[in-house]
C-alpha cells in the first residue's frame, strides 16, 4: 500500500517543479571580499562544465582583482559577471577605486550598488548611490540597487518607510529610465549572513510593497519588469519556498555562493530539478 504521506509529498515536489520550470530567475553570487586566484579558478572551472540554463540568469560578483578571470574564462559562456561596487566618476584623483567604464572594459554587465556592507561599513550615503546608479547607466552597466531595513526598523514597524527612502534616493536621478535597466535586491540587514532567512510570507508581502513604491516612481507600464531579488541567508535548504512566492524574481547570494556544489544545488532547484 502506497504511503499516503510520501504521495503528498510526490504532489507538492511536482507541484513546485511545475511552478518553478514556468518562471526565469536572475541568480546572483556575492563573492564579497573572499577568494583567492586557485579558488576562483576552480569555480569556473567546474560551473564551465555545467549545462547553461534557458530561462535562467546566472551573474558572479567576485572581488574587482579576479574580473580578469571572469573575462577569460566565461568568454564562451552565457554566465554573466558583474563588480561589487564601483565610484561614480570617470577617472581621475581618487585612490582606490574603480569607475564605470573600467568595469565595462573588464566585460561587466551589472554593478552591485549600495549593499548595506558598503552603507554600513564604508558609509555611502543614499546621494552616494544616487550617483552611482546614474554613471552605471551611464555607461551601459545594469545596477542592481540593494536596499533593506535593520533590526530595529523591522521591529519597529518602521521599514516600509526606510525602504522607500532608500529606493527614492537611489533612483532620484534616473527617473526616465525603463523598467529593463535596472535590478531591485531586498537584502534585509538582520538576514545578511546571519542564518535568519526572511519567511516566505514576509519576503512576499515585503517584495509588493517595493513593487507598489515602484511603480510610483517610475510611472510607465516599464517598472513592472524591474526584477527584484531576495538576499540574506539564502541556500539550498530554503530557497525553493522563497522562490515560490509572488515578486521574487531571483536571489543574491553571499555565502552560499562561495561553494560551488551549494551553489549549483541552488541553480538546479530554480531549474526545476527538485
Ligand atoms: P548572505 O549574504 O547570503 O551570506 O546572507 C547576502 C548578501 O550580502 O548579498
């Protein structure tokens, strides 16, 4: 006799392969300040081995000294790359960074801006990122614009607020463009490497309120198609049930990204391979 638990379990795993298959995700790993020359080599290594993906994206976000790899070793390969960040100017007197067109000269399609590392840690404010997200277009480079709310405006009830601070800010000066140009990342800070993942519900619920802000700021039909992703603590274990939910077009991955079998068991399950 066939276990009636184990059946509806078989339903559900269908069921969410089913779903999974009908939508296309933009899957992002945050590499941060991690990794050396063989590490990176290695990684792109075996992901080059890997069938590519139809409907998905897959973007690699190493640190700024290992982009040359990127460009060599994913000539061939529809695996996309992208900088952790870079400065707003074109060139001149500012030691230590990288500008817009240097990373497109390394073959950068998308630039992580503002990450609450970079907020918290290196202090860029809001006009900082405003500005950034500008020279990004600028110069043919999608931003992908992370915002998200610490602990204590969760708990306080206040994020709704902050989130839509962060994102009228940082799209201030770039209010003509189209939905297609840029990337949303919601990385609540209390998340971000810290093993408390966001539920689903809340993830949910939190992802069509950045939609609605949206939709005000950029008022053609265009702001529909912003992708906005989810980041903080995702991994294999629980990125299906998020990946479920209503506005989560893809994810950005910090530490599950930097182990290439976690991160591949991740890709297959939005390929549909539960
Ligand atoms: P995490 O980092 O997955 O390690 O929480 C996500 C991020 O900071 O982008």
């Amino acid at each position: 006799m066939i276990d009636k638990q184990f059946l509806n379990e078989l339903v559900k795993k269908v069921a969410t392969n089913e779903i999974i298959k009908s939508k296309s995700f933009f899957i992002a790993a945050n590499w941060k300040m991690n990794k050396n020359t063989k590490e990176v080599n290695n990684f792109l290594d075996l992901i080059n081995k890997e069938p590519q993906s139809s409907k998905n994206t897959i973007a690699l976000f190493p640190p700024s000294p290992y982009l040359y790899l990127m460009r060599d070793k994913l000539r061939y390969s529809k695996i996309l790359y992208g900088i952790q960040n870079l400065y707003s100017e074109a060139s001149g007197a500012f030691t230590g960074e990288v500008s817009p067109n240097m990373a497109k000269d390394f073959g950068c399609k998308y630039a992580i801006i503002g990450h609450s590392e970079r907020r918290s840690l290196f202090f860029e404010s809001d006009k900082m990122l405003s500005l950034k997200v500008e020279a990004c277009l600028k110069n043919g480079i999608k931003p992908i614009l992370c915002i998200g709310e610490n602990l204590e405006e969760r708990s306080s009830n206040r994020f709704m607020d902050v989130l839509k601070f962060q994102l009228e800010c940082g799209l201030e000066r770039v209010k003509a463009i189209k939905g297609s140009d840029i990337i949303i990342a919601y990385e609540p800070v209390w998340a971000i490497g810290t093993g408390h993942t966001a539920t689903p519900a809340l993830v949910e619920e939190t992802h069509n309120y950045i939609r609605k802000v949206l939709n005000t700021i950029i008022v053609d039909e265009s702001s529909k198609e912003i992708p906005i992703l989810y980041g903080g603590s995702v991994k294999s274990s629980n990125v299906l049930e998020i990946a479920l939910a209503n506005n989560v077009s893809g994810f950005l991955i910090g530490g599950a990204s930097l182990d290439f079998n976690e991160f591949k068991t991740i890709a297959d399950l939005l390929e549909g391979k539960n």
